[in-house]
C-alpha cells in the first residue's frame, strides 16, 4: 500500500500505512517510557490514530505496571547489585534492576540505598557531576569508541563504544589486548547489530586503524568517516568511562591490589600472570555486560528522562519514517567541522591518561615484541591458550564465594606443579 493522508482532530499528518506489528513496536517504546505523542510523531502518524490501530489490535496503551514487591526483596536485591557495583547511584541500579525485569520508581530505589548503602549514598552525592549540551543528527550519526587501560597493569584492556545521540552502549569488552584486529573486530561485530555509523570518532592509538580504514572503505575518502583527536575531544565515551570506572573497573582495580597487598599475586611471575587473566576475564566482562544493560536502560536526566535505548529506538523509528536510516542516518559533511562531536568546555581525563594520550597517528607495524613492550599487550594469545588447555578441568565461571581468589589460587598452584613438575 502506497503512502496514505492521515488526518486526527488536531492536526494533518503525512504518514505511512500502519501494520499489525508496528503496535508491538509502539507498545514496546511505550514500555522505554516514551510517551504517545512522541511514538507518534516518530512512526509518522497521529497520536489518535496510533491509538485507534491500538485498539483494533487489541493492545492495551497504558503504562506497564510497577512491579509488586516487598522493602525487605528490593533491599536485597539492591544489596546485592551494591555488592558488586559500589560506587553506582541510583539511576543506573534502577537501570540493573530493569535489566533484571524488575521495574520500580526511582523513589523506591534511592530509599532503599539509603537503608542499605547509606555511607554510598554520601559519597556518590558529592561525585556529582554537571552535564552540558551535545548534539548530533540522531541515532548512528556518531560513534565514539575508545579503550580504558585502568586494568592494563594486570593484563585487562577495555574497549568501548557509545552512540553520541543517545548515549546507548554499543558494546564494552573486556580483552588481553589493544591490537588493531581484536578492536575492529568488536566495532565490525557491532555494525553487524546496529548497521553502519555515518562517522566515528576515536584517538590517535594505533588500535583504532583498523577501525578507520572500515569506516573509509565504506563512506569513501570525502565523508570524513572517521575523526581522529585527542581524548580530550572524545565527550562521550570520556564521559561513560567515569561511569563504567564506578560501576565496574575500580571493583577490580581494588582487589587486584589487595591480591598484590597480601602477596597472593606478583605481575612478574608469568603463572600468577597468566590465571589472573583466566579467573577475571569473564568476571569482568560479565560485570560489564551487567554495566551495559543497566546503563542502557537508565533515565537520563538531562534528556528528558528518557533511557539510551529508548532515545536510540525513539530516533531510529524517526529516520526510518523520513527514509534516511539505511542511507546515511549522519549530518551533512558541511556541518562536520573539526569541533563536530566535542564539547569545548568539556573537563579533561586524568592527567596520567592524557600523557600517555598520542597526539598524532601511526601506521608503523610493530614485531610481537615491540607490541608488548608498547603496552598494546601484557599475556600473549599463546600464553593464554596452552594455560587454559592444562587447566582445563578447572571451571573459571564458578562462583566461589570469595570474588574469584579461590579458583586464582587453585589455578596457579596448578599451573605451577604441572609445569615444574
């Protein structure tokens, strides 16, 4: 059916036929808390007319009930994901606790942290951060992808990439590397999922080469596909970083030097080395993906409440209607200046981050060797795979109760009879 006039008592919409399964989707970014107008005005049609194929459809348009549960099961639930992300406030537990199917008001959230992480509650509070204005086209008008090396003296690399529109994450991996492969890798993993960015952003690394010449190979030499600076340009994986840092990575941080503080691990001794990597990989990415899912689905303040994936959805149903979206979703190369994706007032990384920060790109291909002694790995792939072949009776993924020091133990008193031995 071609494209019909559709008019509501308040005003004349152009859209386009409304099919039986666009109500499941409508009834699904109602359920992000987006509101009838909106999904509206995004699928292109009016707010009473989206409500009348509601109806015919059988679907109901009020809001998704508030789960039913007591104090003392919040408690512990809120306990528990405090437990393992304890420097997180409450918009992103609520975040957790969505992604766990459980959906409360904020309100009942930030009491319950107060009864259960009261000295948290203080701390966060006083880490608050001020927001500023950032914008693009929509949703896959811009990616920034970066890596965090905050795990890099124990062997873990952390890369990341967020969609700038609506802050969604599109993925963050925890690796043994930051070679150029394994980066393009999860980046071409991603497009596969959420198609291709008009344009990306990263900084001078090595590790994002691979990334650039993806995005040239698609969009050609004059798109300006991928924007290359300084991480003091990058606004928002920079600013997702210190959210991941409190939710994730300074968990770990602090018990790698607890594990160092009471002699359980030494970083030259290569067996400690090697099971420090095969006992917290997966711990760290399983953290991370739990990171994804609740940020993905917290309110964001300074967007009108409105969740990352909801924003994303929200602007993708808009490009689709507009007929850009499997074109390029991005904004004209006229408005893509040197300033494109930053915010100039934007506060800088850490100090020890931004000296270590390459101010200009290399293309020079380094030996195995130079690699590690660049920093672009700690534990080789080689080193990684015969370790886990010789432990593999142990069970990595095992919850021992003790944050995964007793399985390290396990596996380097192991490690070390079978190659002494």
């Amino acid at each position: 059916m071609g494209r019909l006039i559709l008019f509501n008592s308040s005003s004349c919409t152009v859209g386009v036929s409304f099919k039986r399964h666009d109500s499941f989707k409508a009834i699904e970014l109602h359920d992000m808390d987006l509101s009838w107008g909106q999904i509206a005005d995004a699928m292109g049609i009016g707010r009473t007319t989206l409500h009348r194929h509601l109806k015919v459809a059988g679907r109901s348009s009020a809001r998704r009930p508030f789960t039913e549960i007591t104090d003392e099961d919040l408690d512990l639930l809120i306990s528990d994901i405090s437990r393992h992300h304890p420097l997180t406030g409450s918009v992103v537990v609520r975040g957790h606790l969505e992604a766990s199917g459980v959906h409360v008001p904020l309100v009942r959230v930030q009491e319950s942290l107060r009864r259960v992480d009261e000295i948290g509650v203080n701390l966060r509070w006083n880490g608050t951060v001020r927001r500023r204005v950032y914008k693009v086209r929509g949703s896959n008008a811009l990616w920034h992808q970066d890596g965090n090396e905050k795990l890099r003296p124990w062997g873990f690399y952390v890369h990341g990439c967020v969609d700038g529109h609506s802050r969604l994450i599109i993925y963050l991996k925890c690796s043994n590397s930051k070679k150029a492969k394994v980066v393009e890798g999860y980046f071409m993993a991603a497009v596969r999922i959420y198609g291709w960015p008009s344009r990306a952003r990263g900084d001078f690394g090595t590790e994002n080469n691979g990334i650039e010449r993806q995005m040239v190979n698609h969009w050609g030499t004059t798109h300006r596909a991928y924007l290359r600076g300084r991480s003091i340009h990058n606004v928002r994986i920079e600013r997702l970083w210190r959210d991941v840092r409190r939710d994730t990575l300074e968990f770990f941080r602090t018990l790698f030097l607890h594990l160092e503080a009471i002699g359980l691990l030494d970083m030259e001794n290569p067996i400690q080395r090697i099971c420090l990597f095969l006992t917290y990989q997966h711990r760290i990415q399983n953290s991370l993906d739990s990171t994804v899912a609740s940020w993905n689905l917290h309110k964001v303040r300074t967007a009108g409440n409105k969740s990352p994936i909801a924003l994303y959805q929200l602007s993708r149903e808009q490009a689709i209607n507009r007929g850009y979206w499997t074109g390029d979703p991005g904004d004209d190369i006229r408005d893509v200046g040197d300033d494109y994706g930053r915010d100039l007032h934007e506060s800088f990384p850490p100090a020890d981050e931004l000296a270590e920060d390459p101010s200009e790109p290399s293309y020079t291909q380094m030996t195995p060797e130079e690699e590690r002694q660049a920093g672009v790995f700690v534990d080789d792939d080689d080193e990684i795979r015969e370790a886990r072949e010789l432990l593999k009776k142990i069970n990595f993924e095992e919850d021992d109760g003790n944050f995964g020091i007793d399985i390290y133990c396990e596996a380097v008193t192991r490690l070390t009879a079978l190659l002494n031995g």
